[in-house]
C-alpha cells in the first residue's frame, strides 16, 4: 500500500518536472528558462532520494545534497550573469 | 574591538563553525566510530579555519532565553504563513481566470540590525506571494502578486508587520 | 503505519510540485512565474524530503539537513533571478499595477548620464 502511494507521488513529481521543461524549452525569454531550470533542480532533489529510497542505497542521498549545492551554485551564477555580464 | 585587532579570527564564531560542520559530518557519516570522528574533527577545524573571518559586532546576535523562546515562535508563525500562502497561491493558478493583480511595492522596516534584514527579506520571499526584489537603505521593494492596498505604509502593514514584531526581539 | 503516513506526506509534497509547474506554465511574466513556480515549490520539495524520511527512518536526519538546505538557499536564488530580471529590464506583464522599484531607478539613470 504504502509503495504504490509512493510511486504514484513520484510519478506526481515526474509529470511536474515534464511541465518545467516545457516553460524551460518554450522560454520565451532567457530570465524564464532560468526560472524553469531553478524549479527543475529543486523538483529533482526529492526524485534522487526517491531513487535512493526506491534502489535501497543510503549513498544516493549524498548525491542529492551535492547535486542541491552545485544547482545552487548554477542559478546564483547565471543570475549574475543576466545581471550584469561575467 | 580595536581596529588592529579587528582582522584577526573570531573564537567564538571559529568555534560555532567547528562544532556545526563536526554535527553535519556525523550526520552525512552515520556512525560515532572513533576514525571517523577524528578525521572529521580534523576536516571541521581546517575548513572553519580557512572560512572564519573576524566578525564585527553588527553582525553579533546576543542569546537569551527570551530570545531563543521568540526564535521558536517565529519559526511556527512563519510555517503558518507560508503554509497558509501557498494554498492562496494554489487557488490563484487553478482559478480559470487568473485573478492577479501584480507590482512592486515600497514598505519600510524598523529593523537596525543587518542579520535581522536579511532574515526579514528572506522570510518574505520564502512566502509565496510576496517577493523581495531589491533593498535600499530601510527601504524594501516587494513584487506583490495581489496589490491590493494604495500607499507604503498600509503595504508595510500588511506584509512586513508581522514578521517586524518577532524580529525585533529576536535580533534587536 | 509510519510508512504509508511518509508516502501521504509525500503526495502532498508532489501535489505542490505539479501546482508550482503548472503556475509557472499558466504565469504571464518571469516575475509571476518566481512567486508561482519556484517558490511555491518549496513547501513541495520539503514535504516530500520530510515524507522520503519518514517512509525510511534511517534516512530522516540527512532529509532534514537536505530540506533546511533548500529553505535557507531557494529565497536567495529567487531574489538573485528577480533582480537579475529587474536590471535586465525584462518588462512586468500586462496585469501589473505599479512598479515603484522602476519609479526609483529612473532619476538616478538621468543624474549619471548628465554627470558623465
């Protein structure tokens, strides 16, 4: 019982990451497709520790962290970018 | 502080910072085993090291239990208002029409300390609804998703009050 | 019992997540899509970390850190890209009100182009 809620949660999460990447893909300015990219990363992070949760491997949960932090990283400096230029 | 001291390292955030990255270690190792401990014990010390700047008093927060009994407070008040925004901001995006009425509004804060701004600006923009673009001075400009008040001072109301009154203890 | 209460919470989180996209698809201007997208986003993203925890124990303490994490980073990144949108002068969506963030920009553009 509890599994199936799970996957189709997951699944809830897969369908809200197709919709990102459809804003990310259509733009129609490059502001927009950072914003898309943003919410793309974050839904990502629960989907990798539901990967971990769903292979049984504590390890992948490590790589969520550090795929948050590096994301972060990322959106900071494109925000930049758009801001004033490298 | 004196101004020859001032570029040296602070004790008491250098170890803040030591016993926070040693707690982070434990929990990301999972284990209390004795090698482990130490090498993050030793990691914890060069990274809090190299990070750790003096830290000028502007940037000092006094603990008291007062204090530390506002911080739990807040932290609730703020779970509900963010709670509470995004079952608005959920109403507005399944409303066929998309009722919003969007701008960027001026409020004011009392707020002195700039720990105490940055928490603010931050709590705002952790509400959906309310997003804080810029900040000049005292003065915070706000993209509202739903402006429905005509003059800075009803908007500081609205938004910034709430958030003001555990603030100002806290950090005050 | 404390697995199937992790998977709600869980569902719930994912329900937040499928409304920031479709927020962030249904806005008309990148500022709109910040406080429908990622923003409402958040909540989603920690429910469903909280949940992932409470459905395997063992992993709730790292969850916890991931999820203060997001909440003390995903405001940051928000006012870094509204800024950035701002200065770059993308222009508010048809429905805006006022903007008085642009009302204060515009005399100190007129003072340094005389001064220069």
């Amino acid at each position: 019982m509890a599994e199936i809620i799970l996957v189709t949660a997951l699944g809830l999460a897969a369908v809200a990451l197709i919709m990102g990447l459809y804003r990310l893909l259509a733009g129609p300015c490059t502001v927009t497709r950072a914003i898309a990219l943003d919410l793309l990363t974050l839904i990502t992070i629960p989907l990798l520790v539901g990967a971990a949760v769903w292979a049984g491997r504590a390890v992948y949960v490590d790589v969520a962290l550090v795929y948050g932090i590096l994301a972060f990283l990322g959106v900071l400096a494109l925000a930049r970018y758009l801001e004033k230029g490298i | 502080m004196s101004s020859r001291l001032s570029s040296q390292k602070d004790v008491g955030s250098l170890l803040a910072n030591w016993l926070g990255l040693l707690a982070l270690w434990i929990i990301f190792v999972g284990t209390f085993d004795t090698q482990e401990v130490i090498a993050g014990a030793v990691v914890a010390a060069l990274v809090s090291f190299m990070a750790t700047g003096p830290n000028p008093a502007r940037w000092q927060v006094v603990l008291s239990p007062r204090r530390l009994f506002t911080l739990l407070a807040y932290l609730g008040y703020l779970a509900v208002a963010i709670f509470r925004a995004n079952l608005q901001m959920a109403a507005i995006v399944l409303s066929p029409e998309l009722a919003i009425r969007p701008g960027i509004v001026r409020v004011r804060t009392r707020l002195k300390s700039p720990l105490g701004r940055l928490v603010l600006a931050n709590s705002i923009t952790l509400t959906p609804g309310t997003l804080s673009v810029d900040v000049e001075g005292d003065e915070f400009f706000i993209h509202w998703i739903n402006v429905d008040s005509e003059d800075a001072d009803d908007a500081t109301r609205r938004i910034v009050s709430g958030f003001e009154h555990y603030l100002e203890i806290i950090f005050g | 019992m404390l697995p199937i209460i992790g998977a709600l919470v869980v569902l719930v989180g994912a329900a937040f997540m499928v409304l920031a996209a479709i927020g962030i698809i249904r806005m008309p201007d990148p500022y709109n899509r910040i406080q429908a997208g990622t923003k409402a986003s958040t909540l989603g993203v920690v429910l469903a970390l909280i949940g992932l925890g409470i459905y395997e124990i063992d992993l709730l303490p790292k969850l916890i850190v991931i999820a203060l994490f997001v909440l003390i980073t995903n405001p940051l990144s928000s006012h870094a890209l509204a800024r950035a949108a701002h200065a770059a002068g993308v222009p508010l969506a048809d429905e805006t009100v006022r903007d008085e963030l642009a009302a204060a920009r515009a005399p100190k553009v007129i003072e340094e182009e005389t001064a220069s």
